[in-house]
C-alpha cells in the first residue's frame, strides 16, 4: 500500500513543478525537480513515468549533457518502462527506427511479441526486412511477414509481395511463383 502512495505522491510532485505549479528560483532548477520526481515515480515501478520522462528529456533543458548522453539515458527509460509493461515494447522499438540504430535489438523485440499475432509488429518486421534502410534487407523474410499479413486477413499485402517477386534478390528469385 505504502508503495502505492510513494507512486501518486511521485506523481502529483512531477505534475506541479512540470506544469509550473511549484517552481524553484530558475526554470532550469524547475525542470530538473520535475525530473527528479518522475525519476522517483519510475523507481516505484511506474512504466508511464518512464516514457514520460522520455517526452521531457526531449522537450526539456538538461544542463551539461550531449544529445548521445540524452538518448543513452532515454533508451534506458524506454527499456526500463518495457520490462515492467510489454505494451511500452513500441516506444523503445520507435526510439531505435528513428535514429537507425540496433536494428538487431529491434528484431529481437519485435519478433518476443509478434506472437500476439499484431498487425502492426509484421508489418514493422516486413519493412524493416524489404528496406535496405537498416542493412537488414532480406526479400523472403519480408515475404514470410507479408503472408503472415495476409493470412491475418489484409489481403492488399498480396500487392507488397508481389512486388517483391517483381524486384528480387538472392534470397528470393525474380518472379518465382
């Protein structure tokens, strides 16, 4: 119960030093507050806060800190809010297709909760692999995901491979049938 408490008070403080409620002597020393609670709300397990806090290191100033830094400590964030809820898995896949990066890790992700049968997962795992994009391009394991689309009862998709067939590559051969 006490940890429940902890959560909504972590909470209602973030909420008045973000919206300006309760400020320090600079804006700067306001944000960092705010940033202090919601990192206390995160700490008893609140993955909303988690991802919250990635909307603020984005909008907010953070003193000192390259945009590497930054994102090191927003995929932290995003990993941390992905662990306590499985439905936070797409804002860190997001965070890695945004800046083209652990493309692997986005496989990875992707195919532990593809199993939900999602359209939208084997859509992102089609692309991923029919775009060379993200140096992953792979013809037959965009297929595989295409039909898997299909199969779910998205019939347009039958259009994406046969384009697929029309393109080609090693793995699958021009206009095979």
């Amino acid at each position: 119960h006490n940890n429940k408490n902890n959560k909504k008070k972590s909470i209602e403080m973030y909420t008045l030093y973000n919206s300006n409620q309760l400020s320090c002597k600079s804006l700067e020393e306001t944000d960092l507050k705010a940033l202090k609670w919601l990192n206390k709300a995160i700490e008893n397990n609140y993955p909303k806060a988690a991802v919250t806090l990635d909307d603020n290191y984005t909008r907010l100033r953070i003193p000192n800190t390259t945009q590497e830094e930054t994102d090191l400590e927003i995929e932290k964030l995003y990993t941390q809010a992905a662990m306590l809820d499985s439905d936070y898995t797409m804002s860190l896949v997001n965070f890695y297709l945004n800046r083209k990066i652990k493309i692997d890790k986005v496989i990875e992700l992707l195919e532990s909760i593809a199993n939900k049968e999602s359209s939208y997962v084997f859509l992102q795992l089609a692309k991923i692999y029919e775009t060379a994009r993200y140096d992953k391009q792979d013809l037959s394991q965009a297929k595989a995901y295409y039909d898997k689309l299909v199969a779910l009862g998205y019939p347009d998709y039958k259009i994406n491979i046969g384009d697929l067939y029309i393109r080609g590559d090693k793995s699958l051969p021009k206009n095979q049938n």
